[in-house]
C-alpha cells in the first residue's frame, strides 16, 4: 500500500528488501526503532510504516515533505 501511494504521487522510491538480509534488517531496525516492514525514510527522516505515511497525507503533510519545503 506504501508502494501505491507514493507511486500515486510520481515519487521515485528504493525499495530495500530486508527479510532475506539479517545485515540490512539490523540496519532497519537501529535507523528506525522497529523491526516490522515497510519503515520508510524520506532522506535521513524516518517516517514509519504505511499508516504514519498515510496519516502525513491525510494532514496535508506528505506532498511539503517530499518535496523537501
């Protein structure tokens, strides 16, 4: 659902796929905090996973966020 949206928006993205790399996945989880997937950044900004990016986008936050304002 994260993938969607930000495709909805035009937003080029790097997925990272963690469960198959122990080494990536402990990076995950010492940048955010958490060990559930997606955690998403926008540059070094750790957003969260889909639900906190859905609540930026529902309060208007998402799109100034994306484009760095």
């Amino acid at each position: 659902m994260a993938k969607r949206l930000l495709q909805a928006k035009g937003v080029d993205y790097h997925d990272v796929a963690v469960d198959a790399d122990s080494e990536r996945r402990a990076e995950m989880m010492h940048r955010s905090g958490r060990y559930t997937v997606p955690q998403i950044f926008v540059g070094e900004r750790h957003v969260g996973g889909y639900d906190d990016l859905a609540a930026l986008d529902r309060a208007g936050e998402l799109d100034p966020l994306l484009r760095g304002d």
